[in-house]
C-alpha cells in the first residue's frame, strides 16, 4: 500500500527564521511560502536528494498546529507523509483494518495540488501519518 516516503513535516513557530536557517545555514533549496487555508498552515518545502522536509507554520489563531505548538514551543517533528496510488482504496483498506481517518474521511487537497488523508496517531505508534495520492 504505501509507496516511498513524499515528505517529513517539522512544526516550527516562526516559518521565515525556519526557512532561513535551512537555506543559509545548510545550504538547501527552500520554496516559497504558500498558505493552505483548508489546513490551516503556511508551508515550505526544503528540497532533499531522496525527499522533502515540509516546515510547517500555523495559520491563523485557530489552526490545528498552533495547540502543537503550545505543546512544543520550539516546534518539532509532526507527521510523516507517505504516497499511496490509489487514496480512496487505501483509505477503505485502512479503515476496515481499525484505523482511523481524522476529518470527515474524505480527502482534502495538499500542497502539492493531490489529495491527502491524514491518520490518527494514536494507531500508528502516536506518529500523525498523512497518505498523498500520487
């Protein structure tokens, strides 16, 4: 079912100090911020070899990150997010499983402009997994 890891996603309570701190400190490719409303966060994304690393920032004062980040004010891993080919068959597989799909079950679109589902932690040795169709 899951396919090569897309992205590894880092909460981070200042996204410009963040980005900056990748790009001029270790030297990585950083995109541009781009707000996602439907999630409630701004992302960038910092180009790896083998992968992303998504750098997360809460939008707005009812985002879902920033109770995260209250939690953990200097930020920290967040999810893990793996490709899947097919989100719908993945989702009904996992579900019949025992899993839990967090939301409404149906897929959201990403950042990547795809559709993603995220999975409760609590299932998967309390990492938040999120499914990306690709």
């Amino acid at each position: 079912m899951l396919g090569r890891v897309n992205h590894i996603a880092i909460a981070v309570p200042d996204l410009g100090v963040a980005a900056a701190t990748y790009r001029d400190v270790l030297g990585a490719r950083v995109s541009q911020p781009q707000a996602l409303p439907d999630h409630g966060v701004t992302v960038v994304f910092v180009e790896l070899p083998n992968t992303k690393m998504e750098l997360l920032e809460p939008l707005g004062e009812a985002s879902p990150l920033a109770a995260f980040l209250a939690k953990n004010p200097s930020g920290g891993m967040h999810h893990l997010c793996f490709e899947v080919d097919d989100i719908l068959a993945a989702r009904d597989d996992l579900t019949a499983s025992g899993a839990r799909v967090l939301g409404d079950g149906e897929p959201k679109t990403g950042a990547h402009g795809k559709p993603v589902l995220f999975l409760h932690p609590k299932d998967f040795s309390g990492t938040l997994i999120e499914l990306e169709q690709v």
